[in-house]
C-alpha cells in the first residue's frame, strides 16, 4: 500500500469547549495513527479556560502536533477558518465541530474517499445510508428534512448535506471558495459547498453519524428559519 | 452562469411551451388551470419528499453509547497525564 504523503490540518474553531476539546484530541489521535497531521484550534477568548486546556493538551502531544491560534473574541466561523488557514502547514485541510458531534473516527474514511478519488473536497453526510443522527427530536428532524427538500430543489447542490460542517478540503480548494464567501454561521457552510459544486470542484460524500452534543451549549438559537430562508434566496441569485 | 438564470430559463421554457398549448387542441379553461396543477403538484411532491424522508430518516441510537465510551476512555488517559477533564 502506498504511503500517504500528504499532510492534514484539522481546523476546530472552539468557544467555550473546555471538555470537548480534550476529548476530541484524544479521539483525533487516537484514529489518526500513521498519518501526518496537526490540530489548529481557533479559540474567540473562551472565558471558561478552553485555552488552558489546550496548553495542557500541547504538553502532552507536543506544540507542532496541536496549534492554539486564539482570537480576542468571538468573530465568526468564517473568519475563523480563515485564521486556521492562515497557520496550515497541510495539503489539505479538515474542518469539524469541537463539540463531539463529528466523530474522528470517521477521518480516515475521509482521507481514504480522498485518497481513492483524487476528488478536492470530501463532505460528510448525515442523511445516506450508514450514516444518521441521534439526539433529535422531531421537530428537529422535520425542519432539518424540510429544509434539506427546499435547498436540494432550489440550489441543485449536487451533495446531500447542505449544512453539514464536517469536511476534507485540498488547501488550495479551501482557500479558493473561502474567498469567495460571505456568509455567516451555517449559511455560510451551505455557501461553501454551492460554490464549491459551482465551480465544478470535484465533490465526494462519506456518510457520517452526528450525535448532538453532550457537553456545553449548543450555538443553535431560534431566528435561525428565517436566517436560512434568507440565505437560501441569497444563494439561489448570487450563485 | 448563475443559478437562477438556468431556473429562469426553464421557467421560460416551460411557459412557452404552456402558451403553446393555449393554441391548440385541448380546451382553453384546461390549458389556463395548468400553472396551477403544476404548482400543486410540485407542492405535494415536496411535501411528500419531506414525509417520506422523515420516516426513513437514519437514526444511529448506538452511535450515543459508543461516545460515552469513547469519553469515558478519553477522560481516563487525559486524567493521567495532567490535562484537566473534570469539567462538566
């Protein structure tokens, strides 16, 4: 078998996510043997001591293996990738969530798709076959389904999963779209892939499980239809 | 080009092709309802997309035990080594 040459920066923006950030590195390290990657995290100033933690995690795993590139306060996701790229040493690049909702063991099945398609971006998908979710209610799951419907009629996506943030970008691809973004929040993570697929990138899937988080708040509030529909009417004209 | 002038120019399409039909065979008040069974149409259609993707949609119940177990093996090896996990 060929060994795998390329280098994977795992950008995890993190706000308040003392606990998860620990465990997620653990799991990160744990099913990344053999690989060669780096863990960038963007903390917007955590109040709750995310960063000490971190510090903890860098003496254990050492400071090239586990960046910590801290912004004052809390300045969006967009941007916070963005400032994660800035600090990629990788060829290509992975962003999750910190709250454990992205499971890493399902990176190497990224890597892999990757590795067996030569494709620019891999996105993980919750709503195929082998993949789900758990911890949604159904309310959730209707306007998660209602929305996925409306998206996948109007936009034409060519992915399954719109708003799902766990993905494998070639940096450069990455780098490309992030530019040409301007949206905020999961808007912004459905802005990515339509552009992405707009530009005739090559996209694969992986399916993948979400298990809504156990620790911390979610950042999921309630204005958040009337900001999608905002963003899908934004999508469908600009892109 | 962008998106919406592809959705645009089907729409046209589709349009002309009504106004075609306007002129022909099939009598006027079907042909002037058509817009209107379509939008229905695509209505249910939707409609039925979101149920039936509701009733298969994947669910993985065991996902949440497996994490606990990871959480629970990743606190234990983090504890010994000084990082602090005792947050909750």
């Amino acid at each position: 078998m060929e060994i795998n040459k390329n280098k994977y920066s795992i950008i995890v923006p993190t706000y308040n996510e003392r606990l998860n950030i620990a465990l997620l590195v653990y799991l990160v390290f744990k099913h990344l043997r053999d690989v060669d990657f780096e863990v960038i995290v963007v903390d917007d100033g955590s109040p709750d001591g995310t960063q000490e933690v971190v510090k903890q995690l860098q003496q254990v795993y050492g400071e090239d293996r586990i960046l910590l590139r801290a912004r004052p306060r809390k300045l969006g996701l967009g941007t916070a990738y963005v400032h994660g790229l800035k600090h990629a040493s990788g060829n290509f690049v992975v962003i999750m969530d910190a709250d454990l909702s992205h499971h890493p063991k399902y990176l190497p099945s990224f890597i892999r798709k990757q590795l067996e398609t030569g494709a620019s971006i891999v996105t993980g998908t919750r709503y195929v076959k082998g993949g789900g979710v758990h911890g949604w209610n159904l309310m959730r799951k209707l306007t998660s389904r209602g929305a996925n419907v409306l998206a996948q009629t109007l936009l034409w996506p060519g992915v399954s999963d719109l708003t799902g943030s766990f993905r494998l970008y070639r940096k450069s691809v990455l780098e490309d779209v992030i530019s040409t973004c301007v949206s905020k929040g999961y808007v912004f993570q459905m802005e990515m892939i339509v552009r992405a697929s707009r530009k005739r990138y090559h996209i694969e899937e992986v399916p993948i499980t979400f298990v809504d988080r156990v620790y911390g708040s979610s950042k999921l509030g309630g204005s958040e239809i009337v900001e999608y529909l905002k963003g899908l009417a934004y999508l469908l004209v600009t892109t | 080009m962008k998106h919406i002038v592809k959705l645009l120019a089907l729409l046209v399409a589709v349009s002309a092709f009504w106004i075609g039909l306007l002129e022909t065979v099939i009598p006027r008040s079907y042909a002037w309802l058509l817009p209107v069974y379509f939008v229905v149409s695509l209505g249910c259609y939707g409609l039925l997309m979101v149920g039936v993707g509701l009733m298969h949609f994947p669910t993985c119940p065991q996902e949440a035990v497996l994490l606990q177990q990871d959480i629970a093996e990743a606190k234990e090896f983090l504890k010994q080594r000084g990082v602090d996990v005792d947050y909750d």
